[in-house]
C-alpha cells in the first residue's frame, strides 16, 4: 500500500505540473501582451503628442498670418481709395511681417486690380472672381458671414496651390448693407504643410477634411479618405471661419524592437518558469525522500511503525470496513545474536528476515517493521481461521529451515507469531495490537519452555 501512496504521489505531482505548465504558458503569454501592447500604446500616445503639436502649429501659423491680414483689410474698410493708393506700401509692411503670405490682392466689385507683389502674379490683375464658380463661392460666403473666410486650398491663376484668407469690405461699416469688394491674402498651402510638420509625420498617414458650407459634404483635400473610416485619432483644428478635421492612423515603426521585447519577455517569462518548476521538482523530490524517511525502516528499508499505524486506522475507518488480519512476529532469541556476534550480524539477520518475509507474503498482504526485532503483516480481505494458522505455518517453516550465514556461523532464525482478526467489530489499533501481541507472546514462552 505505500507503494500505492508514492504512485498517489506522483499523479498529484504529475497534474500540478500539468497546471504549472498550463498556468506558465497563459502567465507568460499574458505577461507578453501586457508589456507589447504597453509598449504599442506609449508608442501610439507618443504619436498623439506629436500630431496634437502638429495641429497646434497649423493652427497657431493660419492665425498668425490670418490676424496680421486682418489690419490690411482694416485699413481698406476705412479708406478703400487711400488704400489703394498706397498699396504697395501697405501690403509690403504685410508681407514684411507675415510668414506664409506668398501675395495679398484688392478686389473692387469682386475682380481684382492690385497685387503685391506683382512679380509673378501679373496673371491675376483683372481676374473677375464671378469668372470662376468655386472661388466665387468663397468670396459670396465671406460677405455673408461678414468676416474672414479660409478658402482652399485652391489652384491660383497665377499658377501653384494656396491657402486664401478672404475679407468682405463694406462701404457703410459697421452696418455692412453696402458692399464694396474684397482682400484676399494668399499663403503658401505647400510651405505651411511642410512646415509645421504634416508633411513629415512619422508613423501614421494623415488625411484632412473641411465642409464649405451645411448643406455639403465634407471634402477630403488632404491625405486619403479612407483614413476617416478607421482613424486611429481625429483632431479638430479650429480656423477662424470654420473647423477642420485632422484624422491619422498610425504605423508602429519600432516593430523590431517590439518583436526583440516580445523574446525577451517570453524567453525571460521560460527561465523564470523552468526554474520555478525545477525548484517544485526538488521540493517534491525532498517531499518524496523525506516521507520515505517518515514512513520507512532505515535498516531494513520496510515501512515503519507509523506507516502500519496509518494503514490500520485507514481500514478501520473506511466506511465499508474491509475485514483483514494482523500478524504480529518476533525474531526468537534475538539478543543472544547481539551479544554473541554483534550489532552488526543482528543487522545483518534483521535485514535477511524482513526480505524473507517480503518474498513469502508476496501480494497479500503489508510487511512493517514494528521495532527492534518485531514485525508486523497485514493481510488484507483475509479473515479465514484456517487460512490464518497456514499462512503462519508457512512463513514460519520457509524461514526457519533456511539457515543464515554470518562469517563462518551459521544461524537457524526462530519466529513466534501472534495474530488478530478485524472484521468491522468494535476495537481500535490499540486492541488489535495487544491481541496480537499477547498471542505472539504466547507461542514465544511455548519456545521458551521447549527448550
């Protein structure tokens, strides 16, 4: 039956490690996504950072330029005749201080008569704005909104692509019932791009949508549409006149380190889970050495009296109560061999009877050590009167008539043998070893006074 309790043992163990194995792999794994979507999500906030800076440069360059317009047409609403007398003089000091403003242009009754600088936008002196639908809806919603209007970015007469701040002039400001004209103040669509970062992003496309009026849709001018369907971040970026959209999905560019951190957690999680397991193992392995040391006669490597102990009372409080017998035995004699050959021909004769008595009970039954020179059996399912006294016959002829040899001495073992029966009665362990003992007793002072 110990044999069964290591077996017992060992399934345990081998399902723990089953669970161990299967707990590493879901630990580690979980432990990878963790750190990898970590890492993936302070990549993609860094990303955030950067177009959030990026859209606040946008804007930040469109007002700058924008507000500084605003004193030019200003000055054309108070004196549109003085103004363009002076233009070159006014919308150089514009320039001068502006950063994106590639030209500024006056446009009395909507076509235009002064552009400065002239020089390579002579194309537009006396473009007429009604010439052009798209561009005149521009102007027509910057009168009616009565402020400035962001128009683009558009294809100019004068060739390129820009960016258009359009100011309504009124000849009866602050009323603003007479209409006189427009300014427009044209900036650099591809320089602003590039400077302020859109055009340079790293790790994302950027797309950028505008909507001219309610009552249409919104126009993708920048990037590819699609970004919109599945963007990662939208960004409004506020204008004077409207608001635009500002989508981007991103492209983690520091796939390879993420892949080396993806190996690196889980070959560091494998360590960590081998070692742990390999210390389970040699805890078990000292679990397993320390219960055989527990249960185990030293010498003779039998269980002990605490493993009969434990057996006894399992039977006894199984809830069928199996029936079984107990044998109790005495090596007869026994001191006499220490005294006259030694401790260790008495180890020796103790080691040869507990293999004896192992080979002659075979699969019927336990063999213990119970101390000293006394042994104890178990057999099992077996409470048969006339089996009892055969089996004891047995054992005692097998191993009285095999003599032992020790050195040059030749040693004739005698046993006496007790025994008691258990079949479901009303008795404890104690009981059934003081039965069994005082028949072993018994029979030894039967040997004794034969002799």
């Amino acid at each position: 039956m110990h044999l069964n309790s290591n077996r017992k043992h060992v399934a345990i163990f081998a399902l723990l490690s089953c669970l161990f194995l299967l707990a590493s792999v879901i630990t580690i794994s979980a432990l990878t996504k963790y750190f990898v979507d970590n890492e993936i999500q302070q990549e993609e906030e860094n990303l955030r950072k950067n177009l959030a800076l990026i859209r606040f440069n946008f804007e930040a360059t469109i007002y700058k330029d924008t507000y500084l317009a605003d004193s030019l047409a200003t000055v054309v609403t108070i004196d549109p005749e003085f103004a363009m007398k002076n233009w070159h003089v006014i919308a150089a000091k514009l320039l001068d201080k502006a950063q994106y403003v590639r030209n500024v242009a006056i446009a009395p009754n909507n076509v235009i008569s002064l552009v400065y600088p002239l020089k390579g936008n002579e194309a537009a002196v006396g473009f007429d704005f009604r010439t052009q639908p798209n561009q005149l809806k521009t102007v027509l919603l910057a009168k009616e909104q009565q402020s400035v209007y962001i128009a683009g970015p558009v294809n100019l007469v004068q060739g390129g692509l820009g960016l258009i701040a359009r100011y309504p002039i009124f000849a009866d400001y602050p009323k603003n019932t007479q209409y006189w004209g427009g300014v427009s103040v044209v900036m650099n669509y591809n320089q602003l791009l590039h400077d302020t970062g859109i055009t340079q992003f790293q790790g994302g496309d950027i797309a950028i949508k505008k909507q001219i009026t309610a009552n249409e849709p919104e126009q993708v001018f920048y990037g590819d549409a699609s970004i919109f369907d599945n963007a990662d971040v939208i960004y409004p970026i506020k204008l004077p006149s409207a608001t635009w959209n500002m989508a981007a999905r991103f492209h983690i560019e520091n796939l390879e380190r993420i892949g080396q951190l993806r190996l690196g957690i889980g070959g560091i999680g494998t360590i960590a889970a081998f070692t742990l397991y390999m210390l389970m193992l040699l805890l078990f392995r000292n679990y397993q050495h320390t219960h055989r040391a527990a249960l185990h006669d030293e010498l003779t490597h039998l269980p002990n009296r605490r493993f009969i102990i434990n057996e006894l009372d399992r039977l006894m409080n199984k809830p069928n109560q199996p029936p079984f017998t107990l044998l109790n035995i005495d090596l007869n004699d026994f001191k006499g061999v220490n005294d006259e050959l030694g401790h260790e021909a008495g180890d020796e004769l103790l080691k040869y009877i507990a293999n004896r008595l192992v080979t002659e009970v075979g699969i019927k039954g336990s063999v213990a050590r119970f101390g000293g020179d006394e042994f104890l059996i178990l057999l099992y399912e077996l409470t048969d009167m006339q089996e009892i006294e055969e089996i004891m016959a047995h054992i005692t002829q097998a191993i009285e008539s095999q003599p032992f040899s020790w050195q040059s001495q030749q040693l004739t073992p005698s046993l006496s043998i007790g025994y008691a029966i258990y079949d479901g009665q009303n008795a404890d362990i104690k009981e059934l070893l003081s039965d069994a003992d005082k028949r072993m007793y018994q029979q030894k002072r039967a040997y004794r006074e034969s002799r």
